[in-house]
C-alpha cells in the first residue's frame, strides 16, 4: 500500500480507525478528566455507534483498517513486540521489578492477550494473573490503580499521526495520557506487511528534536491540496513544532506553503478540526468565532534557508491565495448565537469528506447540517448519543491513510 493524502476531499480510499473496548469501559467519575474525558460513555452503544459509522464509509467503497487487528499482527513479529514493550513499560512507569516481569510475561503471551494490555492498560489487582507479587501493586500503581492506565484516546486516531502527501508525521502528543499512541502507530506503519515495501518519508517525529513540548496533534493538520497544508496552533500543537514541520515540508516535499492558524486555548476548539473542515473543493464548514479576531499567518520558505512569515488579513484571505480561488463559501455553523454554540460543542464542524461534497456528520447537529445541504453537500448522518461525549467527531475518529487525486 502506498500511502498518498494530497487533500481532505479527495475520495476516501483506505482509513485506520479503532473500534472503542475496554478502555473505555475503564472511564470512571475518578479518572476520566486524567484520561481527557468530560463524561462517561456507555461502551455497548458507542460501539454500535462505531460499527454504523464504519458502515457508512464502506458503503461508499471506503476500506476501513482497525488498529488493534494490525497490531496484534506487528504483535506476532517478537523483536517487533520487544521493542514495544519495553518503550511502555519502562523502569520510570513500573518500578524495575514489575517492569521486566511484565515484559518477560508479555513476551511469552498470545498476541491477542498483548493488544489488550497495550490498549486497555494493566490495573494494580491484575499483576497477580501475570504472575507478579501483588507486594508491588501498591508501590507501582497510581491513584486510580493503573499500572498501565487504558488509552481511551485511540477512539481518535486522528491525531497520532498524519500522512501529508506520501510523507509520515510522527505526531507527537501534547499529553501523558495519550503517549503511547504514537509508539503504537510507529510499530504498524514502520512493521505491517501492508506497509513494506513502500520507502516512507517522515516529516516530523523521528528526529532526536521532535518531541515534547514541540507537540503537534493531527486535529491541527489538514491537508489542503498537494502545496498547502492548514494548521492549527493552539491548545495540543504548538508553535514550535509547526515551524520544525513546516522547514521539513519546505525542505523535503511539494509543499510550498503553511497556513498557520491561531486558537484560543479552550476545550472547545482543542484542535482546529474542530472549528473548521473542509467539505468540497471550494467550501468549509467552520465555526464563526474563527472568522473574526483569529490570527492567521501564511509562511513560505525564503530562498535563503529561512522563512517567510506574513500576517493575513483573515482566514478567508489566507484560503483564497492558497487555493488560487476567485472565491470560498465559508459556511457557519447553525442556529442563533447559542446553538452555534451548542453545535460547535457537539463537534458540528468536525465533518470527515469521503468524496467532494459529501461528508459524514452527527445527526444531533441539525442546523449546521441542513445549512450544508442547503449549499449542495451530501450529508450521511451519524446517531451519536455515546461517541459524541468523548468531544470528537467523524473527522476525529479517522486517520486516512489514501485518498484519489481530485479529479478522480
């Protein structure tokens, strides 16, 4: 498989996705704002939720990839599973004692019994049945009883990583929780046989410099065409890391310019996904607040080795020169000023295209998408009643990994 995003709307040939188990079952009132939860989902229904988004896109041709089938399959290679185990349980998580125990335990373990340790996590009452002395138990795990605490996050896959082009950005993630993630994606994408054979580039990620606090998550990534990429500066991606990607970029691939877009650091706009998407070749869903007092650069190599950094004078300015475009349809979000409000919250501009001009979006938010169809956008509506409460949506949940050219 040969990797290749060179927009967002491109027809939506092959996505990674993962079906959301026991991790989120591990969601209590004690830990959930730890593991970045406002809420608790009900598992049984989010993963019927799940399955009907999953439908939707292979309805539409889409192949859809689970994470946890290819990392049981990367699970299967022992040197693979080695290198894993020992970036996740290390002597600083676990104490020595119980972290090699576990990785001399793991390494004996089906492949399956391992995915479910990486993903779910390891609680202190379950050292037993790895054959640890329970005397350890209190010493090593913390104040929710995790040894290994559960990634709930993977349900958004998102933003662990993101192909830009045919170019791998090893996202580094903005917090504890979400860590792992990152070791998890490489293992699949530098191991599975889907991916052998096919030299990948990597932007960001690989380098001794790349890592926290550069962070930079893949809700801030979009993708415009083959020489723009919009990004989001804000509450998970910082400013640092984006200039390091936009050097690489500039340096290594076709991309010629950056759109850097400032956010308010809020929960409600943690990404820039979730105020704006794109939904056909000259159209986007975005939340209103965006358009007016948003700071937005537009940055482009100098010649010189440098940079150009220049100011524009709105976003819709900014997407304009990008995209070489007489004019944009900027449509916001529905309802008066509170639903807008409400919708944006509930993740109505967080839109994921699976072709131009059709797009999958939650059905609660019911103005935003009559406002989208009333502009000729195809909207296949999801019930959401679970999912929506992790704060992510249909864009959230996905990490394409190929999209057509536009035009085909």
């Amino acid at each position: 498989m040969k990797p290749a995003i060179n927009s967002e709307i491109g027809v939506l040939k092959t996505v990674l996705v993962h079906r959301p188990g026991i991790e989120i079952g591990r969601i209590t009132p004690d830990n959930k704002e730890a593991l970045l939860f406002d809420d608790l989902l009900w598992l049984e229904r989010a993963q019927d939720e799940h399955d009907a988004f999953v439908g939707l896109m292979t309805d539409r041709g889409t192949e859809v990839l689970y994470l946890d089938q290819l990392l049981y399959d990367v699970m299967g290679q022992l040197d693979v599973r080695l290198g894993v185990l020992e970036s996740v349980l290390t002597r600083t998580q676990c104490g020595p004692a119980v972290s090699e125990a576990l990785v001399a335990a793991l390494m004996e373990a089906p492949a399956r019994h391992v995915v479910d340790v990486l993903v779910g996590g390891i609680m202190e009452r379950e050292l037993g049945a790895w054959g640890i002395d329970p005397v350890f138990a209190d010493l090593v795990a913390d104040r929710f009883h995790h040894v290994l605490s559960p990634l709930p996050n993977l349900l958004f896959m998102r933003d662990n990583a993101s192909w830009i082009g045919s170019n791998l950005s090893r996202n580094v993630l903005a917090t504890p929780a979400r860590h792992r993630e990152s070791v998890y994606v490489a293992a699949i994408y530098d191991h599975h046989p889907l991916f052998l054979g096919q030299p990948t580039r990597s932007v960001f990620g690989a380098s001794r410099g790349d890592v926290y606090p550069a962070s930079l998550e893949g809700g801030d990534v979009l993708v415009l065409n083959d020489l723009t990429v919009c990004l989001g500066i804000g509450e998970r991606t910082t400013p640092a890391a984006v200039e390091i990607l936009a050097r690489r970029l500039f340096d290594e691939t076709d991309v010629e310019q950056v759109i850097a877009v400032h956010l308010p650091h809020a929960r409600a706009l943690m990404h820039l996904d979730t105020a704006l998407t794109m939904v056909d070749r000259s159209t986007f869903n975005v939340f209103p607040g965006l358009l007016t007092g948003t700071a937005v650069h537009v940055v482009r190599a100098n010649g010189e080795g440098g940079l150009s950094v220049v100011a524009a004078p709105s976003l819709e300015a900014a997407l304009l020169d990008a995209l070489g475009l007489s004019s944009v349809t900027l449509l916001p979000t529905g309802g008066d000023a509170i639903g807008r409000l409400r919708e944006q919250w509930d993740d109505g501009n967080n839109t994921l295209a699976l072709a131009p001009g059709v797009v999958v979006a939650y059905s609660r938010n019911v103005e935003t998408n009559a406002r989208l169809r009333e502009h000729g956008v195809e909207v296949l509506e999801l019930d959401s009643s679970e999912l929506c409460r992790g704060r992510g949506g249909s864009r959230c949940m996905t990490q394409p990994i190929v999209r057509a050219p536009l035009g085909q």
